[in-house]
C-alpha cells in the first residue's frame, strides 16, 4: 500500500471519516517506510508499539463517527519536544536516557486531537545548527540528492530530522521548532512546507529551552493546507507559559484558499544580497511574478536593519542559551561525569555532555552577559533588534505580506560549511529577521535548481496573521506546482 | 576585539565547562572570530533607542498565590544520576 503514504494529511483525514482506510493500515504503512528510510537517520527514537495503540484507539473513535481534527493520522515529534515516558534527548548526550515525566503543551494537544506517534525526530544537538550535522546522534540525510550525485546532503536544520522524515514520507507530518529559521530552512532543503507562527502563538511550555524570546514551535508537512491543519492543533493560550498569548486561534484551515487578490506585497530590497546566487533571485522574481497573476500587487520596501539581523541573534541566541542550558548540572537529569569537588562534576558533565557548537554558543553567550561587557554586547543587541522591529512595523504600514528567498543556497553535502562557524550561521541570512521581530513565516517549495534540488520561497506576515501567510503561501503552492520527488520514492 | 586564552579560561569556568589547556588557543580563535564578527553592530546608530526586552507587548498575567502543583519528589527525582528518599544526591560539599 505504497499510497498510503503518499496522501497528505487532508487526503488521509477524508478517507478515514469515509472509512476508506483505516488507522490501523495507514500507520503501519508508515512504521514500513520509518524501516525503510532508517538509512536517513531521521528518527531517535521509533515508537511502533505506541504508534498501533494510538491508531487502534482512533479506528475505534473514528468507527462512532467521532475524532478530533488529526484522528489516525501518523505524526513525528522532533526530539526536543518532552514527551512523557519517551526518550528526550534534544540531540544531546547530556540528556542521556531522559524520560520526562510530563508531556509538552503543543505534542498533548496532537495526541487530543487524535493524532498517532510514530517516533523522535533528530535534530542539532538543542537546535543549534543548520544542517543536522551537531547531533550527538549523528547527522541526518537528506533524502534528496543532486541529478546525477550521490554526495549525501543535509537536510538542513535545526529539525533536520522533521523535514527529512516528512520528505521521504515516512511520517505525514512533523513538529518542528524555530529560533532562527530551523523549521523554514530544512523545509526548503526538502521540499517540503513549514511554518514557524508568531512568536506566543504556540506554548513553549515542555519544549526544551534555546533562546527563549525567539523559539517557536510549529509543523513541517507537504502541503499548506496540511501545515495549516497541523498548526490548528497545535496553537492556543496556555497558562503554563506566560508568553503564551491568550488570543483566540483564527481558522487557518479557512485562510488557506483566501486568494491573495487585492493583497499587497513587499519586496525588500536589502535581500538581494551581494553575491546572491542567480538560481535564488531567479526563484524569487518567479514568486513576484505568481503573486501578481494571482492579483496582489507587489510594491519594493526597505527594512534597512537586515544586514544586522544576523550578528544580532549570534548575542542574544548564545546569551539566552547560556542562561537555559545552566540546568544540566549532572544533578538533576541526564549524564553526570564524577569530579572531586561539586564544581568539578559539574565542568566534567558539561564538557563531556556538550557538543562543540554548543560549548561554542554557551561561551560566546557566558562572555557577552559577563560584567564589563554587557552593554557593549547584549544590550547593543537588543537595541538594534528594536530597529529590526521597528523596519517591519513600518513595512507593514504599507504591504499585507513580504515575499523573500527562503535559504541563500539549495542544501549542501555534509562536511561542507563545517570548519567556520560564520559561513555555517549565514544560512538563516533570510529567515532570522521573523524570530527576532516575533513575526510568523513560512516556507513552500518554488521549484528545483539546476542540480535537481529543492528551492523554498517565504512568505512573512504581520504579528498574529498566519492567515494571510497560508493565503500567499498556497497562491505560490498552486503556482510553483511542485510534484517533485526525492528519486527512489517514485 | 580578540579573545585571549586567559579570557576564555575566566569565560569557560564562569560557564562550568572544563575546556582543556591544549584546547584554549583553538577555542580563542573560534570565539574571536565570532565576536569579530559581532562587532560590525558597533556601526548602528543606537542613540535613543529602548532594547528590546519582550517580543509580543504583553502584560504578564497575575494569578492567586496559591500552590497547586508538587509534593511529588519521587517523581520530580526520577531522572536523576543519583538520587535517595527523594532527594538528588551530590558530591560532598561541606567538610
């Protein structure tokens, strides 16, 4: 039943109301292609037990005529969501064998909401990384390859594991999680959609903390309308985080064939980047024309901060990091490496459980909160993310939505990027402004470059307005008319 | 701005990160060329303007002080390398 796993989530909803399908049949069809891609290293964790007995409770539900909005539908957690009883790692050796014992806000809402858990999807070790590679469990592939290569390429990150998986249709949807373009950025590496919401719209309450001002969850998923079914779930106010913002929840699923007539859209100016390459703007003036023949307006703007959005996060990211990441002390949870002294153990576990590009960020993070340079650093920072804002803000004065590039490049081979942090922290060059400004994103697949591999445009809206950012983004869906494939799933 | 080696030691132990003496130079010039990297912020003019300290402007909501959750330390000590009768256990820290 190699079918079943080729529906997207709307397709498979319809067939089990009308009792088509079943639960049952299409989670062990994913559970077969979870076996089959296990060379992708997607998953940390496979769940297969608790996957059958999620989808036999929803064939049952589903046979009353009753389920929620994800009955039956097979769905992969990226492992930095906690979840209770399940191995949660974050990608980390610190959090060797950590079983929470409670269940993050936006995964029990899935489960509510029907959904089934097929597993844990790898990811940069505590989401810091663009390309999977700084996993404790080892990188993730991508399951695309350039035409005619067969160099592995990464499938972009920080839940590189979620677009993987989603890709290569082992799993129909995913959670995700984005500080600085870590659902957008593998979504466009893979073909796929993802859709990181205004920052509040999600609960962070049991996601394992980052940067907590800019992280928010979100799904990856093939198609707009499946991203915008997925968020549904997952959105809404929730007590136990207080920047939780107590906002109704609009109807996405509504927004998405909205049209984008009479809509006005901005093209920044400041991201035609020096040395952009041509496959990327050509993508980009693609997506102006589309959004016009769908009848929006385009109209050229300026957010002239842009060039700073980067070197802004690299203080606040690390210093917010430096903060959450003070918990793993070998006391509480996790690896413990034994010292002498108290503060011996815990500078062993640290350096023991701590990847490089962790320590790196912990560091840089320790040094720009220490005294002396506060002000020079953080505070600067966070001044000049105000004007970051403040060019979005005065944008929106003007357009509904802006149209960018979403990544600089197609995906890269593994090993590539990897010995200067800098050329790898440019990859999030379009997508890191939406975290710092709080703003909602999403990422669709334009079409493929020469090599045979994908390309993502992304639509950024105003605060709280996914809607128009569903509306755009599937205007550009309907017009990209991507059916491509990674070869071998044909 | 360049980091030196002693610098990075005073960061790695503010940090609890063991970081061995083999490893400082290399860690400096890592981190070196990140904050170099930083510093083109220096080029913004700032004068005037507030930092940014809440993402969405929201009011921080109160609630009744009263407790609703705990009393659960078997729970809450589980995941522990080493725990006993509920309670975490570390190394001596008192002579």
């Amino acid at each position: 039943m190699a079918a079943l796993t080729h529906m997207t989530i709307a397709e498979a909803r319809a067939a089990l109301k009308a009792k088509k399908i079943s639960s049952a049949e299409l989670t062990s069809a994913h559970l077969k292609a979870m076996e089959e891609t296990r060379g992708l290293n997607a998953f940390v964790t496979e769940t297969p037990e608790r996957a059958k007995a999620d989808a036999a409770r929803a064939d049952a539900v589903l046979a009353k005529g009753e389920g929620g909005s994800l009955e039956g539908i097979p769905l992969g957690i990226k492992d930095l969501f906690c979840t209770e009883g399940i191995l949660t790692t974050a990608g980390s050796h610190i959090l060797d064998g950590f079983k929470p014992p409670y269940e993050s806000t936006v995964s029990a809402k899935l489960w509510q909401a029907g959904a089934v858990m097929l597993g844990k999807l790898n990811m940069d070790e505590f989401a810091m990384g663009s390309s999977n590679i700084t996993s404790h469990h080892g990188p993730v592939k991508n399951p695309w390859r350039k035409k005619g290569g067969n160099a592995e390429l990464v499938p972009g990150g920080s839940s590189g594991g979620s677009a993987a998986a989603v890709a290569a249709r082992a799993v129909m949807g995913a959670t995700a999680t984005d500080t600085g373009g870590s659902i957008r950025q593998p979504a466009a590496f893979t073909g796929t959609v993802g859709i990181k919401p205004t920052y509040g719209r999600c609960s962070r309450w049991g996601i394992v903390a980052f940067a907590s001002s800019l992280d928010q969850a979100g799904p990856i998923a093939r198609t707009v309308l499946d991203s915008a079914i997925m968020l549904q779930a997952m959105s809404g106010y929730d007590p136990k985080d207080s920047t939780s913002a107590n906002l109704p929840v609009p109807n996405f699923e509504a927004a998405v064939e909205r049209g984008v007539k009479g809509l006005k859209i901005g093209i920044p100016k400041e991201y035609r980047l020096d040395g952009a390459p041509k496959e990327i703007i050509d993508l980009w003036e693609k997506g102006i024309a589309w959004l016009k023949d769908a009848g929006a307006t385009t109209v050229e703007i300026s957010l002239p901060h842009t060039k700073y959005a980067l070197p802004v996060y690299y203080v606040i990211a690390p210093a917010e990091a430096s903060s959450n990441l003070a918990r793993y002390d070998g006391v509480r949870f996790g690896l413990r490496v034994p010292g002498k002294t108290l503060d011996e153990m815990y500078e062993n576990t640290r350096a023991a459980g701590f990847g490089a590009e962790v320590k790196r960020r912990v560091l840089i993070g320790t040094y720009v909160l220490s005294a002396g340079y506060y002000d020079a650093y953080y505070l600067r920072a966070q001044r000049v993310r105000s004007l970051i804002l403040r060019d979005f803000t005065e944008a929106y004065r003007q357009v509904d939505a802006i149209l960018t590039p979403a990544t600089p490049s197609a995906a890269f081979a593994i090993g590539e990027k990897s010995d200067d942090p800098v050329a790898m922290y440019l990859n999030d060059v379009f997508t890191v402004t939406a975290n710092l400004a709080g703003l909602p994103g999403i990422s669709v697949p334009g079409g493929l470059n020469a090599d045979g591999l994908p390309l993502g445009l992304q639509v950024i809206g105003r605060a709280f307005d996914e809607e128009t950012v569903f509306a755009v983004g599937r205007a550009l869906e309907k017009a990209a008319n991507f059916t491509a494939m990674p070869e071998g799933l044909r | 701005m360049s980091l030196d080696k002693d610098t990075v030691r005073k960061v790695a132990t503010l940090a609890r990160i063991k970081v061995p003496d083999a490893d400082l130079d290399n860690m400096a010039k890592e981190l070196s060329g990140v904050l170099g990297w930083i510093e083109q912020l220096n080029e913004v003019d700032v004068t005037g303007v507030e930092p940014m300290t809440s993402v969405a402007k929201m009011k921080l909501t109160m609630r009744a002080d009263d407790v609703t959750d705990g009393g659960d330390a078997e729970t809450v000590t589980q995941n522990a390398p080493e725990g006993a009768h509920g309670f975490f256990v570390v190394p001596k820290v008192v002579e």
